[in-house]
C-alpha cells in the first residue's frame, strides 16, 4: 500500500417534503368538522377533496427536482458487475505528425486518471491498521479501473481492504467494488457505479522504441498532489527484475513515486501504454511499468471470472542449483525441488523434494524466466516431460515422469 492519507466522510441527504399532501389532509380535517347539512353533501365533499389531493401529489411528484447525478458521492457499485468490458488497444501505425505535446497528453489524460484510497482493518487486535494511496486508469465509460494489486491488499497480500475509494478528477468519490486482483502480475480491477465516464485511450506497448517521449500522470506522495505530470523517455523494454512476477516491464526515466502506482505511462501519442508499478528505491530515474499488451489478457480474465484462469503450475517449490554447488558436488543444473503439493498429479507420481528438474520437454532448465515461458499458453491438464535426476540409496539416477499441470490462482485472494 502507498501513503497514508486521511479521509473525510461526506455524505449528501436530499430529502422532499410532501407539502401538498400534509395541506391536503388540513383541509380534510377542516371540513369534515364542519356539521354537514346533509350525509350526500359530506360524501361528495370527501370525495372531491379526496380527488384534489391525490392529483396534487401527481404534480409534486413530477415537478419535485432530481439530486444532481454529479453531485452522488461514494455510492457502492453493483454485486455482479458486466462481462462484456475489455481494453480496446490501438494497434494502428500512427504517422509521427500526429505526435502530441505534453500540454495535449495532460489536457486529454488527467481526466481519465484517478486517485485510490484504501484501508485495511485487520481483525487481529495485535495488528495495525493498514491505510494508503495510489492511482488508477479509467478503462470504461461505466466504471471500470485499473491499478495494481498492492494498492487495494494487505501488506502480506493475504486480505483485500475493506475500504476502497475511488476520487475523480473532478471531485466526485466513489465507493469502489474489487472484481479482482492478480498479486503475481500486480494487477487489480475496481469498480464504481458511475456512467460517461472518460476513458483512456491505449495503445500498442510492443511498438514502443528505446529512447521515446514517455509521460507519466498519477498522484505521487498522495491526493494532495493529484493529477502531477512528470515527463521521461523509454529506457528500456522487456526488463526482468527480481520479484516474485514474470512480467517483462517497460523501463522509463520520468520520474515514479509512491502514489502513482497503477496510474498510467503514456507514449507520444497520448495512449496509454503501461501501468506504473515500482521503482528501485535507491537510485534515481529507474522507474517501471507493466506494459499494457500483457496486462491485457490478465484485466481482461479478472473481470470476466474475478481472478487469473489461464496460469498454470507444476505444483512445486524449487530454487536453482547455483554454479558453485554445481562445481563442488558435481551435480547437474536444473530446478532443486524444495517441496510438492499433494494434491497435484507431480505428487502422485513420485516427484519428491531434493529432486533436481534438468530438462522440461527435452529442453535444459537454466532459469525460472525460461520455465515461466515454458509454461504460457498450456491449460491445466495439459501434461510436461520432466527429467529427473535424483540420488537414490547412494546412487545417482535419472528418471523421466510425464505429469499434468495444475490450475494456478495463487495470485488471487478470496474476497
């Protein structure tokens, strides 16, 4: 979670007094004191009135005014929120006259860039409340936001905040509803109940080129500073750091700081291109993004299931056998099996911890980058040729297990 930020709670009440119909009932009152002359005359004076007052309410009714839709703060989106939302990436080739400035891309953008505050109440009384901001992207007329993960979960990524607000550029606050969050990607979709509003344009993170205009728009340090501006280039593309994710990020030099996790990194075009994620703390100028063309099929999947379907696993924890182990012990390279998952067909058919995985599909194990790749596009079920090599009684032997892969929704969290 980012920045701590304190929230006020507002709340607007419009309430319609039904003015007509308490006058009404006065004069119903003041006539049926009155003696009537005869009990014909009564009935028809009931009547009458009874008429008057029930067309006076058809006219309140249709002449009271309507609260101000701009005015709805804070309203809770819909339980079951639409399916048939995506990102609609232009993949087009645009002609460099249509370079935009930095004052269009901010003129065009901010609107389409919100700030997110979060809490978390954890139910443990040992344990601190968790409060923070960060930015999102607007990705649909109706609603929809994009951010990361770490901006609306605990910091153990094991609960997902109870409070998540979502503040327009314009001041409107919204109750936001988590669809879902992706904690190996660091992608989360929120939704508001609101309608028009303006959507990011995105456009085609694999044609980006080192050394291009790169702006990034979000609310560093919190929402006091809503809506900043930085602008860099593209230092780099399909960057590997070392974290728990198998992304390839768009490295950029426009500077990223706390608070503008999940707001968005734009190209010269004015398209959104990346969600800005991390940086690296101790130096300057080294900022990340998950490009958009990845995050794609990930937001896409979150809101049509709530979490991630099409990741796959082994079933296994593992660490890579280092160099000076392989020289000292003379064992080979691979995957060293640290544990196994009993419920997972690499259980069922022997694979045991202290095993080292040298090849997957005939091909040599040299990375985990290099099995993450192994493992995109297969469904659960689909099935691996693993070679083993294990020691056995004393004894060095290789072995060959053919074992199904598991469904992955290790980056999801229960809501």
């Amino acid at each position: 979670m980012e920045d701590k930020e304190n929230l006020k709670d507002w709340e607007i009440i419009n309430e319609e007094n039904s003015d007509n119909f308490l006058q009404g009932k006065d004069v119903y009152r003041n006539k049926i004191r009155k003696k009537p002359k005869s009990a014909i005359i009564t009935f028809g004076m009931i009547f009458i009135i009874l008429v008057v007052v029930f067309s006076l309410l058809l006219v309140g009714m249709k002449l009271a005014p309507k609260e101000d839709s701009l005015k709805t703060v804070a309203s809770k989106a819909p339980n079951n929120p639409s399916n048939n939302t995506t990102i609609q990436i232009n993949s087009e080739e645009i002609d460099d006259k249509e370079e935009l400035s930095t004052e269009d891309i901010a003129d065009n953008l901010i609107p389409s860039i919100v700030g997110i505050t979060a809490t978390y109440t954890p139910e443990e009384d040992n344990k601190k409340e968790e409060s923070g901001s960060a930015s999102g992207i607007v990705m649909s007329e109706d609603g929809y936001i994009i951010t990361n993960a770490h901006a609306v979960v605990s910091s153990d990524k094991e609960n997902i905040c109870q409070s998540v607000q979502v503040h327009l550029s314009d001041g409107q606050i919204f109750t936001a509803q988590v669809v879902g969050v992706d904690t190996v990607t660091d992608i989360a979709v929120l939704k508001i109940s609101a309608n028009g509003l303006k959507v990011a344009p995105f456009g085609n993170s694999d044609n980006l080129k080192v050394g291009q205009r790169a702006v990034a728009i979000g609310n560093p340090i919190g929402l006091e500073l809503a809506g900043s501006v930085t602008q860099g280039i593209i230092s780099g593309v399909s960057r590997e750091i070392q974290n728990d994710s198998t992304v390839k990020y768009i490295q950029t030099d426009a500077p990223i700081n706390p608070g503008n996790s999940g707001g968005a990194l734009i190209n010269k075009y004015g398209q959104v291109i990346g969600i800005n994620t991390a940086k690296i703390q101790s130096f300057e100028g080294i900022g990340f993004a998950i490009p958009i063309n990845e995050a794609k099929p990930i937001i896409d999947d979150i809101i049509q299931n709530g979490y991630v379907t099409d990741r796959v696993k082994i079933g296994i924890t593992y660490q890579l056998v280092q160099q000076d182990i392989i020289d000292t012990m003379g064992i080979p390279a691979g995957m060293r099996v640290v544990s196994v998952s009993e419920d997972t067909d690499a259980y069922r058919k022997g694979l045991t911890a202290g095993d080292i995985i040298t090849h997957i599909n005939g091909i040599e194990v040299d990375s985990t980058e290099q099995v993450a790749d192994m493992l995109k596009g297969k469904k659960a079920g689909d099935s691996l040729d693993l070679t083993v090599y294990r020691v056995e009684k004393g004894k060095n032997v290789t072995i060959q297990l053919n074992v199904k892969l598991e469904m992955d929704i290790s980056g999801s969290i229960e809501k």
